[in-house]
C-alpha cells in the first residue's frame, strides 16, 4: 500500500506549479492556489505518482492526475463524497476494471472535451445580454442557485476577480456566462441558460463578451463540454473555439 498525504497549502501551491497550467489543469490550478480544494497525493508534489484533487465547492466530481489507475483507486477509497472521478484516457479504463472488480458496481465512461479559443471571439450582440459588474452583486445574489455556481469563494469575489454577463429579462437573470477559474494563462468560461430561454441567443452573446474580456486580459479561454452536450459544443464552434484534448470520467453506478 502506498502511502497517501493531504496536502497542505504551500504543498497545494507547489502542486499547482507541477501540474503545470494547462486547459486541463486550469480549473484545479485555481483551486489548489486559492486553497478552496482537498490534494490528496502518493509521493511529492514536485514528482507524485498519483493524486486527486477535489473542490471543496464541488466535492462529487474530482479528477486525478497520473496513469496508475491502482494508485488513482486506492486514493479514491480514502476520499468521501465523490460520484465520479475525471482521468487521462490512458488510465480510465483500467480504472473501470478495477473499480468493478473490488465493489462489483458498473461503471461507465463519459468525454470531457475541452477547447480553446486562439484567435479573435465571434462576438454575438443580444439587447437583453449585458456584462454585470459589483454594483450588480444583489442582482445575482438574488438569483436562482443554478446562476451562482463557480470556483471562487463568493459571489463577491467571482465579480471583483473575474468576468460576468447576463442575460436579464423583466429584472430577473435567466443566463449567464462567467469565469468560473482563472489560471495565470487561461480563464475557464462556464455558460447556463434557463429552460425556456434557450435558443434566443443568449448564450452566444454572454460568452462571447467573456470571451472578449478575458482576450482582452491576455489570457486564452477555454470551454469544456460533456460529449452529449451538443448545445454547449455547438456554441462553443460558433465562437470560434477548437477543440484540443478530452479527459474522461469514469462513474460507477449508484446504489440503489
């Protein structure tokens, strides 16, 4: 058995700097250098064999880094919470197998596919789209949860560190486009739209100002998408975005 540690802070910053900053990594550099996640690691930080990190805002979808499935699980058996596990293609399937054979639960596989935009936005115009800023903070606090999801501490802090629009109609949010992380290199772009507000638009024109702003910054964005998230790919090439690695999730079943 190998020996598994929790990182602490300063471990957390020089595990950041290892994994290096990537579209991949994007979303857990931010992570792991605002301290708003568990590093869970079989070796060191400047050389690991394995590790997994898991949000402290999002704790059901971890990912790992590493190609030891064996190591990935045994890291796994430490970790409660968790529905799904994020891996390289390299180990995901070995993972699988292992998974099933110690707990006799199927799993399944699913693609994250992750793209970058390199060259200019598309930029898309919507009269009710409109970027909001820190005098807006009561406005989206009020909002349903499903536009408050992100990496950063606070609302507070998403609108003072990062970039957000809206789509606001009769006074009430019903889209949004944010940096839901921020690496030194790349800004992870999120997008929702409530059901029967979708197809008007309204997620071209928040993410393509995102978009803009983050350019604009120096940084490249990136949009993931699960491989059945047709809508959000779609609105992805329409920006411009090219697609450039896929990670895989690995899900065992729920008991029932």
């Amino acid at each position: 058995m190998h020996n598994i540690k929790l990182l602490d802070y300063n471990d957390c910053i020089a595990l950041a700097k290892n994994i290096g900053d990537t579209p991949e990594t994007a979303i857990q550099y931010h992570l792991l250098m605002r301290g708003l996640c568990w590093a869970y690691i079989v070796g060191e930080p400047s050389k690991y064999n394995g590790v997994v990190i898991q949000s402290k805002l999002c704790p059901a979808e971890p990912i790992a880094f590493g190609t030891n499935a064996g190591i990935i699980w045994q890291i796994l058996k430490d970790i409660k919470d968790w529905d799904c596990i994020e891996v390289s293609d390299k180990c995901a399937r070995e993972l699988g197998y292992i998974i099933t054979s110690e707990t006799g639960k199927k799993v399944r596989y699913y693609e994250d596919i992750y793209h970058i935009l390199q060259k200019p936005v598309n930029q898309f115009k919507n009269e009710f789209v409109r970027q909001i800023k820190i005098n807006d903070l009561d406005l989206l606090e009020s909002a349903h949860e499903d536009f408050r999801q992100s990496c950063f501490p606070s609302l507070k802090n998403l609108l003072t560190e990062g970039f957000v629009a809206c789509a606001i109609v009769a006074g009430e949010i019903v889209g949004i486009a944010q940096t839901s992380a921020r690496s030194e290199r790349y800004s992870d772009i999120g997008v929702f739209v409530a059901e029967g507000y979708r197809n008007r638009g309204f997620a071209s024109a928040s993410a393509s100002i995102i978009a803009n702003l983050v350019q604009k910054e120096g940084q490249i964005p990136v949009w993931s998408a699960g491989e059945g998230n047709l809508a959000s790919i779609r609105v992805a090439k329409k920006l411009g975005f090219e697609e450039v690695s896929r990670m895989i999730y690995v899900i065992p079943e729920k008991a029932h």
